[in-house]
C-alpha cells in the first residue's frame, strides 16, 4: 500500500480536550531549565552524524527530496514544518514542560490558529479584559463577527466562582494572560485550572511576560501555553514570532490547520536566531526581575507617580499570589502620572535614555503609552475596568544599568 492510501491527517478526529487524560511528562523532565534551554531538541553529539555542527543549524530549504517512490520523508515542503523550526519547537516545549509546540509567524497569530483550530460556530471562549491588545481586537471582533465564535469577559476575573458561572458545554477554551499586559493583573491558574476542568474545557495561559524562566503554568494545572517569541524570550525586537505548547494531538491540528494549509509560519532564519536568544533567557529574566524590582521601587516612592503596577511590590493586591506563581516578578511595570493624557506625553517626551516604542521585552528600556497605542479601541468603560488610566506609561525595564534608568525617569517626571 502506498502512504497516500492511509486516511489523510485532515480526515482524523480533530483534538478534543480529555480531562481523564494528564498530559504526558517530558522524557528531559529530570533536566534543570537552563540545561533545556541549550540542548533540547538539539545536542551536538546526538546529531554528529547528520550535521557535524556545534550549534543547530539553519536549514534553509522550502522543499525536501523524496528518497523512495513509496514512502514519504519526514520533511516535505516549508508550509509544514522544517528543521530548524522543529528544533526551536521542541526547545520551547521542553522549557515550558509540554509535550510539544508549534509555532507561528507572530504571537498573534498563535492565538488566531489556536482559536481558529479548537472552536466552531457557536463555541464561545471565556477570558477576562486583562488580554493583550491585539488579542482583545480578535475577541471582540474578528472571532464574533466571522466565525461565530463568541467571547465572554470575566469581570471579577480573581473569584474563581465567576469563571465557573462564564463556563458552559460550549466552552473550548479558557484564556488567561497573567501577569497581564500593561497592568499587572495576576490571575490564580491553579484555581481557574481547577473550575475549567470540572466543567471540561482546558485551560491557555499566555505566558509571555513572565515566560517559562520565571513561570511554569503547564505545572500549576493549565493544559496550553500561548507565547510571544517577539517579547522577552528573543529579548531584543530583532524576531518576531508565536508559537502553542500544549498535548501533541493538538499541536498537530493546529500545524495542518494553520500551518499546512493556511501557511501561517514561522521562517528558518528566525528560528535559528530565536535558538540563540534562549539560551540566555533565565539569565536575562534574573536581571529584568532585578532592574525592574529597583525601578518599581523607586516609582512607588516618586511625589508625582500616582501609582505603580508591578508584581514584585508588597502592595500589589495580588503581591502574596504573584510571589507563589513567579520565582519573580518580570521586567514589566506600569505607573500612572498625574495629569492624564497631558502627563503622560510630558513624561514621554522628556525621557531620554528610556526609548518610547511599541514593543516590551527588550535589552533596552523601552515606554509606552496604552490608551493611544494599544488599547485605544476599548470603550471608557472596558478601559476603567481593565485599568488603562489616560496617564498609565508601560515601562519594559531592560538590562542596562539600573541607576541609569532612574536617573533618566527622575529627570522626566521633574518635568510634570
Ligand atoms: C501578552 C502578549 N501575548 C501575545 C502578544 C502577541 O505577540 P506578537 O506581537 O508577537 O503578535 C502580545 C503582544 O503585545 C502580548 O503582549
């Protein structure tokens, strides 16, 4: 027989989430994090044969050669996958502890396959306003308006009892970002895990602005990861990328879903780059969490910050279960400057050695304003609620040194 005779991939049950059925452990568990983080998916020794190479190479075809009439090669053609992309793909399941991974031009585009894989007209997904920009504007638009698939927000989104009542038999997923972009809000995996599997629909974090270094959610009971490579894991805006961990049956719906068939990839070249920056990411999620920590510090003592939102605060309202959830608290803050709007531009006009940019994540400190930038398409209401004051400034606390950047902030907010 020949393989085209077997049932394609594309005719086979889709994934359905099984709460009788535990994901499987890595067989690289027993591997410490930053040993993960240089050699899975990829070990100079295991791969002598095939590559003589120290470092993962990059393969930079788009089509693979069939070595026999009747049997088809392992790669075919770079809509699906290609090596090095499996390479990154394997090293991102393995540090965030999933069975595997697939990745995606952006991370906006792996929550677009995820959602667009797992629900069907009239499925809803339950979430909370505490979402990224973009991912908001799929929410509430993109995923309503044209497949039919409803959104609900979570309004009292730290009383498990309130994600319980958003959750029916039409629930795929359930979505939570925490700690959250721009405001910090910290939501208890653990406790939503729990009510999302009694109720059968499986829980995605997104975890991409503690990442894996400093947050393991797949280990605190949640089934799916959501990254962002283009944030802290590559670490300085020269990638941009997504990518899903979560149970391999699903991995692989989302690849012939999305992948294969829609070609919403990830290239060689940026896997390749991406296997570089991992290397180094719980080194520079140590010093993000250090620099940022003095940052917030001195934030929270400023006459003119009306407030600051970072994790690693004892007066973050949910500092005690941030602490239990993170081994620390990132490098993204926000602050609120008095003023509104007006403020925040003196503010931004004035830093200097602090660039003013839509990213976070990077080796440089960068600002941002959210009401106009990212979450300018909220309602008043919707913006009260998830807490985008006019004159809330999102701080990405890079790697220079820290008095450097207070000194820099200090000469800006003496401005207002
Ligand atoms: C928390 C979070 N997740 C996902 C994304 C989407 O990532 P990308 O910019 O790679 O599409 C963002 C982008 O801001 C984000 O902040």
């Amino acid at each position: 027989m020949h393989p085209s005779d077997e049932k394609p991939f594309f005719m086979r049950d889709p994934w359905v989430y099984d709460p009788e059925k535990p994901a499987q452990p890595r067989p690289d568990a027993a591997l410490g994090f930053d040993t993960r983080a240089l050699h899975a998916g990829f070990h100079p020794l295991e791969n002598v044969e095939q590559f003589r190479s120290f470092v993962p190479p990059i393969v930079q075809s788009m089509t693979y050669p069939y070595t026999s009439f009747d049997k088809f090669p392992d790669y075919i053609y770079g809509r699906s996958k290609t090596p090095t992309v499996s390479i990154l793909e394997e090293r991102l399941a393995a540090l965030e502890g999933g069975e595997g991974a697939v990745s995606a031009g952006s991370g906006s585009q792996a929550l677009f396959n995820l959602v667009f894989t797992i629900a069907r007209p009239g499925d809803n997904v339950v979430t909370s306003l505490n979402t990224f920009g973009e991912g908001y504007k799929q929410a509430a638009t993109i995923f309503p308006e044209r497949c039919n698939v409803q959104f609900r927000f979570v309004k009292d989104y730290g009383n498990p009892a309130a994600w319980d009542r958003a959750i029916d038999r039409k629930t795929r997923l359930v979505w939570v970002e925490t700690p959250s972009n721009p405001c910090l809000q910290v939501t208890d995996i653990a406790a939503v895990a729990e009510v999302a599997h009694a109720r059968g629909a499986p829980l995605l974090v997104d975890n991409t602005t503690a990442t894996a270094a400093l947050q393991k959610p797949l280990e605190l009971g949640a089934d799916l990861i959501l990254l962002s490579l283009t944030k802290f894991l590559a670490g300085n805006a020269t990638v941009l990328g997504g990518a899903i961990v979560g149970p391999e049956g699903l991995v692989e719906d989302v690849r012939w879903n999305t992948t294969e068939f829609v070609g919403a990839i990830l290239q060689p070249f940026e896997a390749w780059l991406m296997l570089q920056y991992l290397e180094t990411l719980s080194l520079r999620m140590e010093r993000h969490s250090s620099n940022a920590q003095k940052v917030a510090e001195f934030l929270a003592a400023h006459p003119r910050v009306r407030h600051v939102n970072y994790t690693g605060l004892p007066a973050h309202p949910q500092h005690e279960l941030a602490s239990r959830q993170m081994s620390a608290g990132g490098g993204l803050l926000s602050f609120i400057v008095p003023g509104g709007m007006a403020g925040a531009e003196i503010v931004m006009n004035s830093v200097r050695l602090v660039v003013h940019a839509v990213t976070f994540g990077t080796s440089r400190t960068s600002c941002m304003h959210p009401r106009t930038i990212t979450h300018e398409h909220m309602t008043q209401e919707e913006r009260d609620e998830a807490g985008i004051d006019d004159g809330l400034i999102r701080l990405s606390v890079g790697l220079e040194n820290p008095e450097d950047i207070i000194r820099d902030l200090d000469q800006a907010l003496a401005r207002l």
